[in-house]
C-alpha cells in the first residue's frame, strides 16, 4: 500500500514539475527578427532606422530605456524608441542624426526588456551592423558614369556613320554623283597653311616699310651734311 502511494507520489510529482517547465518555456519573451541584422555590412549612413520584432507585445513606454545604438568607440547615439501601432510586438529605433560611413555599429538590447504579459527577455541581445563606404560608392558612380559617357559618344559616332553610309547608298541609287567625303584633317591643313602665308605676307609688308623709312632718314642725314 505504502509503495502505491510513493509511486502515484513521484509520478504526480514529475507531471508537476513537466507542467512548470513548459509553462516557463513558453512564457519567455524572444526576439524573432532584427534589422539590420548581426554581422551585415553596407548599411545607409542617412535617415536610418532599426527595426526589432519580438514573440510578444511590447510596451514602449515601461521599456524607454531598454534600447541603445552604440558606435565602434561605445558613445551612444541618440535614437527615438517608437511603437508600430499595426505590429504591436515591433519596437522601431530612429536615429536623430545620420551615422558615419565604414563605421560599425551595436544594437544593445537589455535583457529587462518585458512584453505586456510580463514575460522578460532574460539576457543582454547584441547586434552589431556596418555601415556602407562613401568613398567606394564615390569611385564606383564615377566609374560608371565614365562609362556611360564613353558608351553615348561610341554610339552617336556609330549612329552618324550608318547615316553617313545611308545617304551615300541613296545617292548612288538616285544616280547622284557620290558625295565628296570630308576630311576634316586636311581642310584643316589648309587653312592653317593660309593663315600661315598671310603673316608671312604681312611680315614682309612690315620688313619693307621699316627699309623704305631707314632709307628715307639716311637720305634726310646726307642733305643735312651737305
């Protein structure tokens, strides 16, 4: 009789504390997503903001001071700690100011944290982000802005060739005389050399009028020895 009473004993004993346990496990409160998530890299510098889902609701104002943003030096950034009223479980972290570029970046998270049920976090959550590098997204727009450039002019001289090519083939057709092709190379010779004979000319036009006045004042010299 004694040992069916310690058996039923124990038995109700091990479903109690089952019973506890799962209790316990289940009322925990957990953080089901973060953004930007632990070890993402490239990160905007501007109008930033972390987002953090938990299992339960969350009480913005009773966890005010539960949420901090840290750069790579521990100095805290000042953040707005928001609800979302459609996701009543989201906390949202709006940085006031902007956040430098290649800089790493915690999301500090204190285990105090409770939902509206009661059920606390338990433990300290770090997440640390980093953000993207000004300086390549400067070289990269660069490159590509080259590129761009290079691509609009290859194209213009192609699209002014085929045009070129079309003309000439409607000339033909037409029983045109072939239109004579330009050359800019020496068009340009020839008017550089044009340039360079009327200088020319104007130089000798000078050297003559300077000997006809050096004539003109030796002559004015021998009447006056006279």
């Amino acid at each position: 009789m004694k040992k069916r009473f310690l058996k039923i004993l124990t038995a109700a004993l091990l479903i109690c504390m089952f019973a506890v346990q799962s209790v316990y496990a289940a009322g925990n409160l957990t953080i089901e997503s973060i953004y930007p998530a632990d070890g993402e890299t490239g990160v905007q510098t501007t109008n930033q903001m972390a987002r953090i889902v938990f299992s339960g609701n969350i009480d913005i104002e009773a966890n005010q001071d539960y949420f901090k943003i840290l750069d790579s030096d521990g100095k805290e950034q000042e953040i707005l700690v928001l609800e979302q009223p459609d996701i009543p479980n989201r906390v949202n972290l709006v940085l006031v100011g902007d956040l430098s570029d290649s800089t790493e970046y915690t999301i500090v998270i204190d285990g105090a944290v409770t939902d509206t049920e009661g059920n606390a976090l338990g433990a300290d959550s770090k997440t640390v982000f980093k953000t993207k590098s000004l300086k390549t997204d400067s070289i990269v727009t660069t490159v590509m802005m080259v590129v761009m450039m290079a691509a609009i002019i290859i194209f213009t001289f192609r699209d002014q060739a085929k045009k070129a090519r079309e003309a000439e083939e409607a000339a033909v057709k037409s029983g045109k005389k072939k239109p004579e092709k330009v050359n800019p190379y020496k068009d340009a010779k020839k008017e550089a050399e044009k340039i360079h004979a009327q200088k020319q000319k104007e130089k000798e036009m000078k050297v003559r009028e300077q000997m006809r006045k050096n004539e003109a004042k030796a002559k004015a010299k021998a009447k006056k020895k006279k």
